[in-house]
C-alpha cells in the first residue's frame, strides 16, 4: 500500500525509555501486539534499550529536538535516571510521561516514607540471610586493582517525572491500558496536539465508567470499613456501598474499571482528574464523606479501619502529593 | 609488549532492564569478570515495612511487569504460611493456570524478540520483523496467548488483579475457560514448531558443569511448589532457604549476589527444571525436547532457547488439561485471619526460583521481607560463565567477542529490572 511514487516521508523519530520501574510499561507496548507492528510501521524507534541495540552516545549524537516524541516510564531515583530524563528532554519536541511511575511516582514512591539510609541497611545489611559483615554499601566510586568503577548515586527522595524537567503529556495507569496507548499514538501523530501537560485519558471519575454504577446508593453510607480479605465480595454491587474502600470516586477513568470487573477494588493507578492536586487527600475526603456518623469517637474510630492509609491512599502517588515524603526526623 | 584495549557498550540492550559487565583480560586469560547491576529492586523489602499482609502480593508484583504472577505468588504462598490459611485445590488449579500463561508470554518474549536475534544475527526483533515476518508475527502471537489467559483469570496480563491471600476475589466459569481453549490448542501447535525451529539454530559449544537448583515435585514438573533441590545433593523445604543460601552485598553493584553456603555459584531457571524435572514433563514436551535434539540433560545454556520452548510447549499441554479438569470452587476465597508469625513461599518464576520471607505483627503488618528474585541468584554463574567463555575465545575480534558475551548474558533471560537495571560491557584487555 505504500506509494512508491511519492518520496518516502521521512518518519517521526520516537524513543522509550524507562527509569525506576518493573518493565509492565514496556511489556505492555509490545502487548499492542498486532498493533505494536503498525507502530513501528509509522514511526522510526530510534531509542529502546530493552528491545533495540542503540545506546545513550546515539542520542547524545542527535540534534536537539531529533526526536518528536520521547515516552519515558519509571520514576526518578537515580543520578543516571535524572541524567537520561534532561537529555531526552533536550532531544524531544514532545516529552511523555508514560505509566504511573513518571506520572505520580509510582509504587517505587513508597519508599519516601524512609530515607535512603535506613533503606540501605536493610536491605544490604540488616535483611537475614544477607551476610555483610563490614556494611557495604553500594558505592558510587569503587577501586578495583587500580581501575575505577562508578554507580548511579541514589537521591534521598523518590521523584515523578515533572519534577525533574518539563513534562508535555502524561498516560495514567500501572501500566497503561492497550487503549489509552493506541489513543494517545494517534493523537501525537496526527498532530492536532491537545493543550499542553494534559494527562491523556477522560477527565472524569472512574465511578462514571463503572459497571457497578447503578448500584450506588444516591447517599452512599457506611459504619464500616471491611477489609477484602474478610469478606465474600459481591461480584455486582458497588463495592463502597459493601463497605469496601474502593478508590473509584476519587480516581481519572479510562480504564473502564478494570479491576473492578475483576472484583477488586479500585486501588488508584489512574491518579486523580484535573481539578485535584492530590490524589490521596480527594481519597480520604471522599471516605469520610460517607462514614455515617456525627460522633467524633465514632468516626474516629471507623476511619481506624483503613490500615495503613499512606499506603492505600497514595499507593501510586506519594511523590507528587503535597507532602512528597515523610518528613525526617530531627536529628 | 603490553597493550590495553578496552571495549565499552553502555547498555546491553534485549535484556530486561540493564546493567553493566566488565571483563579482564591479562596476558591471553580472563582473570576478572564483574556483573554490575546499577537499579537495584527500587528497594521494595524497605518499604513493604508497614504495609498490610494482604497488599504484599499487589505491591511485589511491580518489581517486575514481565513476572507478576510469580511475585503474586510466592507472596500470597508466604502470607498464607504466616496465616496457616488452608488453599483448596481448585484454587492451586487456579493459580497453576494463571502461572502457566505468564510462562508461555514471558518465554515467548525472550525467546522470539530478545534471544532469536542474535542466533540469526540481527540487531533486534524489529529487524529480523523486515526479514521475518511470519517468525515475529508467530511469537508475538504466541506470546498473546499467554496474555489472553492472564487476561481471563486476572484482569490483565501485567499486573493482574485478581489474586489475593486466601484465593481469588473471583473465579472464572466453566464456560468462560472455553474461548481460551481454543487459542491455547493454537498456541501448544506453534509450540512445537518453536521447538523444532529453536533446535535448528547453531549453538556454540560450551557446557558447564552447573549446579542446579530448582524446585521439585512428586507429581508435577513443578511450578508454584515443591522442595528445593539441586543435581548435587540439595534437598530442603522451602522454610529451610535461608540455612542453605547467602546474599552478599558487592560494592561495584548494587544487587545482590546469592551463593549456596560452601559451595558457591549456582543456576536456577528454565535449564535447572529441565535437568532435574525432566521426566515430569508431559509426553509432547518430552518427546518435542528430543526431535530437537535435547536429551534428558543439557548443559549448554545457548541451548536454554530451545528448552524455553519446550517449557511453552509443557505450559500450553498443562495449561489444557487444567482446564478440563477444572471445577469452579465453591467460593472464590476463604476467610484469613493475619496473625504474627514468620511465613515462606518460593515458586518458579519463569527465570528461575523466586523466594520471599515476610514477618507480620499480630494486626496484620509487615515488619520484615526478604525477596530473592532468580536474576540475583544467577548473577555469580553468570560471570563464571563470561570466564569460561572468553577465556577460549580471546582472539576473536573485539566487535565479535563483545556480541558473544552479550548473547552468553542473554542466555540467562536477565530480568534486571528484577535485580537492576543498566549494563555496560567492557573488555579491558592488556
């Protein structure tokens, strides 16, 4: 079908990238499958290490600007990985934040709630099994016989992408889902850009696309929060309305609810719609506006309920929360 | 006269994540040989302290999105030891079948986009697509197989969403297993001729003598459980890990490195199960193993292509019987009540044994986790393999030599993201 008359236009250059992340990202282009071949049809992959053999002094060769668009997973943890995410700014018209580790900072945000020293030695040092008797720890300058070896430093602080350059659009979702993908390859390429650091899935709530959505009572209540591994769940009501704490009202849809057709609920990958800041204090509002009760105790001490409420809040979002981190102690 | 080259690749690309490897040769011998591996697992054992027993296997599932199953599992196996929580064999069916789809999209992953290659001596899939197209468009296929059944017991195929201490929170129909059916009788088809086809590459020949270790059955070529043994002499439960095995900490990485107590180096993954599991393979995959030219043992870690396919092979056929056999269980999950204790899980992740220790308080908190991905226990044969490998081939011009080491690598299917990230391969020659 291609038109051997006409000079071959040029293909837009696109990279990918990944930083502190698990590969889902990744795993979940190449799950494009059929699609994925169409892609790489249309555009020219000039930067993949997982699955290409271009290195970093191929895109310290480009021009800047080189590339029209760079989709970078993965928080920022690493020196190497803050160093990767300014040159492929550089390189790239458009820079994409893809999945929810670049978007909030991801799972592997969890770990601001300690430092990077406590985490150390615990994992190098303190876990059983491991035998370090002399507390190493990784180095970022090590001799060996006279040749010296270099790691990444480590950051104190976990980062999502924007806080380390200038973002242009964001894909949602640990990982993004085939359609919001397919979506927003189209929408780049056909150049009809939408507004600039708009996150590219529907800006409404994930209840809005819910299958449960007719089951929800109009003034939602509860006086208990259950926890899953408790309970039978109904695989047809609302999971709120069952005392489940599902994150849905408080979360973007575009995934059309996938883990609640799965009977899970919501845990809020997606993050937040445009109008919040932070996705785990819309959450909590969200809860005690339907905890049935006016008794400070009692409220208190259903909020209890919710175990470990950093964790499940701002599971995928607690380096781009207002808080960012827990704060250190004083020395 | 004295001469130093050195050869520098800043990533070694087609594995799973990167890292970095450096060999040294002096006077004609390799005399060191250094894995290094920059991302370490985004320190997940740091930060799962006060966490719930029951997001574990959620959260640990995001230490590897080409493995979530097998982080799901040895979790929810672990939790259900802290909680003494009885699992019904349905449900074990279950989640065999769920397992069997992430072996299939994993190993049809590596084998056709990231390992193919280079036998056939192309830069990347995308590459060898130009020439091949029937060959990509196989195993992508393949690998969707392997995505649809994950899909359809979980939600999803990277990070599925339905497993939970306990059990499922829902568990299919019989009549929803029936589209997948069809499919997987696709895929056990272009299993076989994956076998056939892998078996027909040129391997070189290099053999080791390995220990392996993997997981071990009575009755099944084992995947979610089974004793710890080894082809010399191992032979524990899963609870005892910790007697048997050490993880040292190395300053030039920033994983860990695992090693038997007194014995060192060791192997786990798709060559350990099909030395010590081979005669719990189901018919097909055996006698497919031997038409490609694979006897009851094989030492050659190039060759852990083929066995990768046949292991495809052996996850569709199982895949398949699961399924007829199924009965949906009476309910998808029993009730678990955390309670303190220390519990274990170890499974066969698609790269190998993957063991997890969680400490949990009375009310349900993690106070300690401890995960050893297989990438970390296959990082010290790695080098000694990179070792013996070279060593004969010193010669060989440098551009050569460095494509060979990074195959050798390839060979282990490296999850760095598991272990790391980021890898440079330096020959530094004198």
């Amino acid at each position: 079908m291609a038109d051997t008359a006409a000079p071959a236009a040029v293909k837009p250059k696109v990279a990918f990238y990944w930083c502190a992340s698990c590969g889902g990202c990744e795993e979940a282009v190449v799950d494009l499958a059929e699609a994925i071949l169409d892609v790489v049809g249309a555009v020219d992959i000039a930067f993949w290490p997982v699955a290409l053999d271009f290195k970093r002094h191929d895109v310290e060769a480009m021009d800047d600007g080189a590339l029209l668009a760079s989709f970078v997973n993965g928080a920022i943890r690493t020196t190497e990985q803050a160093e990767m995410a300014l040159l492929l700014r550089q390189k790239s018209q458009l820079l994409i934040a893809f999945g929810a580790c670049a978007h909030l900072g991801g799972i592997p945000g969890l770990a601001n709630l300690w430092d990077r020293e406590s985490i150390f030695r615990q994992v190098y040092a303190e876990s059983p099994s491991t035998v370090n008797p002399e507390g190493t720890l990784p180095q970022t300058r090590s001799e060996e016989d006279g040749r010296r070896l270099t790691l990444p430093g480590f950051y104190d602080t976990v980062r999502s992408l924007d806080q380390v350059v200038p973002v242009d659009y964001y894909l949602p979702g640990c990982p993004p889902t085939p359609k919001i993908i397919v979506q927003a390859v189209q929408t780049l390429l056909s150049g009809a850009l939408p507004p600039q650091g708009m996150v590219l899935a529907p800006d409404r709530a994930l209840c809005d696309e819910c299958p449960r959505k007719d089951t929800r009572p109009e003034k939602l209540t509860t006086s208990e929060f259950k926890r899953p591994h408790q309970v039978l769940i109904d695989e047809t009501t609302c999971l709120l309305a069952q005392g489940l704490l599902c994150m849905g009202p408080a979360t973007r849809a575009g995934c059309e609810a996938l883990c609640v057709r799965g009977n899970m609920p919501c845990s809020g990958c997606f993050g937040p719609t445009s109008r919040v800041r932070d996705h785990g204090g819309k959450a909590l509002s969200a809860i005690a506006s339907i905890v049935a009760s006016n008794d400070t105790g009692e409220i208190e001490r259903i909020l209890a309920q919710v175990p470990d409420p950093i964790g499940t809040l701002y599971r995928y979002s607690l380096p781009s929360s207002l808080l960012r981190r827990r704060r250190r102690e004083a020395a | 006269m004295s001469r130093t080259r050195t050869i520098k690749v800043d990533y070694l690309a087609r594995v799973e994540g990167e890292g970095a490897m450096y060999v040294r040769v002096r006077g004609g011998r390799v005399t060191d040989v250094q894995l290094r591996i920059f991302e370490p697992p985004r320190f997940f054992e740091g930060f799962l302290r006060g966490r719930r027993f029951s997001e574990a296997p959620d959260i640990t599932a995001r230490i590897c999105g080409i493995c979530p199953v097998a982080y799901q599992m040895s979790a929810v196996q672990a939790m259900e030891d802290v909680c003494a929580v009885p699992v019904d064999p349905q449900v074990r069916a279950l989640r065999r079948l769920l397992y069997c789809g992430e072996w299939i999209e994993s190993h049809a992953l590596h084998i056709y986009l990231l390992h193919a290659p280079d036998f056939l001596g192309y830069e990347s899939a995308v590459h060898l697509a130009k020439d091949h197209p029937a060959i990509v468009e196989r195993g992508l296929r393949l690998k969707k197989a392997g995505n649809d059944l994950m899909t359809l017991l979980g939600g999803r195929a990277v990070h599925p969403i339905n497993v939970r201490v306990g059990g499922f929170y829902r568990v299919p129909t019989r009549r929803e297993l029936v589209p997948v059916t069809e499919q997987l009788k696709w895929a056990r088809d272009a299993a076989l001729e994956t076998a056939r086809w892998t078996g027909t590459l040129e391997f070189p020949h290099y053999e080791q003598d390995y220990e392996f270790v993997a997981l071990s059955h009575p009755d099944e070529y084992a995947i979610t459980e089974g004793r710890l043994v080894s082809n010399q002499g191992l032979d524990i439960a899963v609870r005892e890990y910790e007697e048997h095995f050490v993880e040292e900490h190395i300053p030039y990485s920033n994983a860990l490195h695992s090693s038997l107590k007194d014995r060192g180096a060791y192997l786990v993954g798709p060559l350990a199960r099909y030395n010590l599991n081979f005669d719990r393979l189901s018919p097909l995959a055996r006698e497919a193993a031997r038409a490609a030219g694979l006897g009851p043992t094989c030492r050659n870690p190039f060759q852990s292509i083929v066995v990768r396919s046949v292991e495809i092979l052996y996850a569709c056929d199982e895949a398949l019987r699961l399924i007829a056999q199924y009965v949906p269980p009476e309910r998808p999950s029993v009730e678990v009540v955390p309670r303190a204790g220390t519990g274990y899980g170890c499974t066969e992740a698609p790269r190998g044994i993957l063991y997890h220790r969680y400490t949990v308080d009375d009310a349900g908190f993690i106070t300690d986790a401890k995960i050893v991905p297989p990438t970390a226990q296959n990082q010290k044969a790695i080098e000694a393999d990179l070792r013996a490998f070279v060593d004969p081939r010193i010669d060989l011009p440098e551009e050569t030599l460095t494509w060979q080491c990074e195959q050798a690598i390839r060979n282990y299917d490296p999850c760095i993201s598991c272990a790391t990230h980021f890898l440079a391969l330096r020959v530094d020659r004198e």
